[in-house]
C-alpha cells in the first residue's frame, strides 16, 4: 500500500489529472481500487499513460487485473 500511496502521489502532479482516489478493501487485506479522473474526449482503450506505468510497476508486486471504465452518469452533493 506504501508504494501505491507513493506513486499516485507522483502521478497527481500530472496537471491533467483531476482526481485520484485509492481505496483499500475492508475485508481483504491488500486489495484495493485506484482510480483516476481524467476528462478527455478519447478514452484510450487500456487506459492512459499514466494508469500503464502505474499498472507495469504494480505487476511486478503482485497486481493481477485492472479495468477502464467510463463515467455515464455523475450526481454532486453539496
């Protein structure tokens, strides 16, 4: 988690990037969700170059899947 924690911390400096969000499982130890919020027009479709040096590094500690996922739908609560 150390090293995850590091590394979105060293993608947040992407300017592009509007949010990322790391969340541990509660039950499961050591799994987790990164997520990071990008607005773009074109979705690339295994993820942004960003997410793939993320994705190679975490592979060589164990990662084992990982998704691309559009927002459809968005509701702010103030």
């Amino acid at each position: 988690m150390e090293i995850l924690l590091e590394t979105v911390a060293l993608a947040s400096r992407n300017e592009q990037l509007q949010s990322s969000l790391v969340y541990s499982h509660y039950s499961a130890p050591g799994g987790f969700s990164l997520i990071l919020v990008w607005d773009t027009e074109v979705v690339p479709m295994l993820g942004s170059d960003t997410a793939m040096l993320i994705l190679d590094g975490l592979k060589q500690i164990g990662l084992i899947d990982h998704t691309v996922m559009i927002e459809r739908w968005r509701n702010e609560v103030i």
